[in-house]
C-alpha cells in the first residue's frame, strides 16, 4: 500500500509538471469553437514530423523542436474580448506561480512572456500578445533548455502574431 501511495504521488507530480496552464486552458476551452476565433495546436508528433523533413533548420532550432510537446495558438475575436478579460488572464496566470520573464512594448504591440519550470528546463511558456484591439496567446509546453529558450524567442520574435487581419 505504500509503495502504491508513493507511486501515485509520483505520477501527481509528473502530471502536474506537463500540465497546461489552468487560466490558458480554460480560455483555449472557452473560444476553441467561436468561429471568429483562429485557433492552432500542433502535438509533438507533428514537430517531429518537420525533423524529420530534412528542412534546412538551424541545429538549435531542431534540437529544441524535439523537446517542444505542444504548441497552442489562438487570436480571440474582436469584440468579445478586451483589455479588462487579458489582464484577468494574466493575474490568473502570475497566481499559477507563472514567472514574468520578459515585457515588450514595440509599436503598440505588446508582448509578455511567462514561464514555469526550473533554472535549467522551461515546461512552460506562455506569450501574451495584443495591441490594444487584438488579443493573442502563445502558449509552448514541454522540457525546453532555458539556454535554447532565447534562440526560440528570437524566431518568435519576426512573426508578428499580434497583428493581421482576420
């Protein structure tokens, strides 16, 4: 009985060390299937499906695709989210013991971006993105190396996800 009790206390924390971000999940879930909405997730089988292309990729790039399980995307629909929802997503997100790592604000657009893990292994990042009209968030799990973690925001970086049209 104790060796089962040890064992479920194991499989609690390994559980709670992939799990989404309960506040990211719970919008995910709300605006999944709001048809204004975009919506994108792609599991780690399809990232290591692009390894596995032979594209020319950066070496730290491919390296780090391997340790990435998850990648959820979603830009809410104009309208029925505002300034005042965002920033009860992000209280909701620093009480999950989420860590602010870096705050950017370039030409109205700004970016905020949480992580949760260890001094060595990110398991989760979440970038928050809007400008003032457009609400987007990024959220990136699996075992990322906290060295890799910057080459990924720098690719991150160009791809202007809190803009476009619809």
């Amino acid at each position: 009985m104790k060796k089962l009790g040890v064992l479920m206390g194991i499989m609690l924390m390994t559980y709670g060390a992939i799990a989404q971000s309960k506040s990211v999940a719970g919008l995910f879930e709300k605006y999944r299937s709001d048809e204004n909405a975009f919506h994108l997730e792609l599991g780690g089988s399809f990232l290591n499906m692009l390894n596995g292309m032979n594209a020319n990729v950066d070496e730290d790039l491919a390296i780090l695709a391997k340790t990435v399980e998850k990648i959820s995307f979603i830009k809410l629909p104009e309208g029925s989210f505002n300034k005042a929802n965002f920033e009860t997503l992000r209280k909701g997100i620093k009480r999950e013991s989420m860590e602010l790592m870096m705050e950017v604000n370039d030409e109205g657009t700004n970016v905020e971006i949480f992580t949760k893990g260890t001094d060595k292994i990110i398991k989760e990042m979440i970038f928050l993105l809007n400008d003032g009209e457009s609400y987007s968030v990024l959220s990136i799990r699996g075992e990322i190396d906290v060295d890799k973690a910057g080459k990924l925001q720098s690719n991150l970086s160009g791809l202007n996800l809190g803009k476009g049209k619809k």
